[in-house]
C-alpha cells in the first residue's frame, strides 16, 4: 500500500535513508534474538505507535485522506507488532530466568544507536504490552 501510494506521488519506498532502517537493525541484531525482539518491535515499531497518529492527522488536514488511511492501517499492525514482540520477549526472558525491563535495557544500549526520544504514546505501548518501565528509563539516553 505504502509503495503504491508513494509512486502515485512520484517517489519510491527506498528514497529515504529511513527506509532502510529496520533491515539494518535486523542484521545488527542477527546474533540474538532477544536483541532482535528488543529493537525491532518493542523500539523501532513502538516508535511508529509514538509519531503515527499525529502524521496520519497531518496528512488529513492536508487533505490526503489516502495516505493517511494508510497509516491507520500501518498503526494497527504496528500495535500487534509491538504485542507479539512484547509476548515473545517476556518469554525469552522467562525461559533464561532473566528480569525483562533490566534485560531490555540493556540490549537497547548495545544494540541501538541514539536515545529512544519522547513523547511516548504510552496508551498505545501499554495496550500493546510495553509497559513504561522498558522504555522511559531509557528515554534520551544514546546507546
């Protein structure tokens, strides 16, 4: 859908460097998947909980009801994203016997560049399992 809407606007998925982010962080984290499910779901896609209602607003007022359909779509897989990376990484972290928010923290800091930037959608993050004691403590600190 994504791809679709941006050749009608004459771009490509792919233009911009952030495009190519979560296949970065998906390699970066290739050796541990506890890592992987802290950075992919419960940082980067938790990100797009955080910036996608108020660009899907922007995009209204613009009167670019299309595009911002889309990130409605986009949002929702995003929260069940978030939810089963929430689920999965719990699990891990049950199964090793391991604390999860002191877990998560640390991977973040090993394994992602740059601070997890407010404001959160904590609603969001809560609905979908990522309760605030994983990311707040970490809130605009570099990794």
């Amino acid at each position: 859908m994504l791809d679709r809407r941006l050749k009608e606007l004459g771009g490509a998925y792919g233009d911009l460097p952030a495009h190519d982010g979560l296949w970065q962080a998906a390699e970066a984290t290739g050796h541990d998947l506890r890592a992987r499910l802290a950075v992919i779901p419960l940082v980067l896609e938790a990100r797009g909980l955080d910036v996608t209602p108020a660009m899907s607003d922007k995009l209204r007022a613009a009167g670019d009801e299309p595009s911002a359909g889309i990130l409605d779509v986009i949002y929702r897989d995003e929260k069940r994203h978030v939810a089963f990376g929430a689920k999965w990484f719990r699990f891990l972290c049950d199964r090793d016997r391991v604390a999860p928010e002191p877990a998560f923290h640390d991977l973040v800091r090993r394994n992602f560049r740059g601070p997890l930037k407010p404001p959160f959608n904590d609603r969001a993050r809560s609905e979908a399992g990522l309760t605030p004691g994983f990311y707040k403590p970490l809130a605009g600190i570099a990794g």
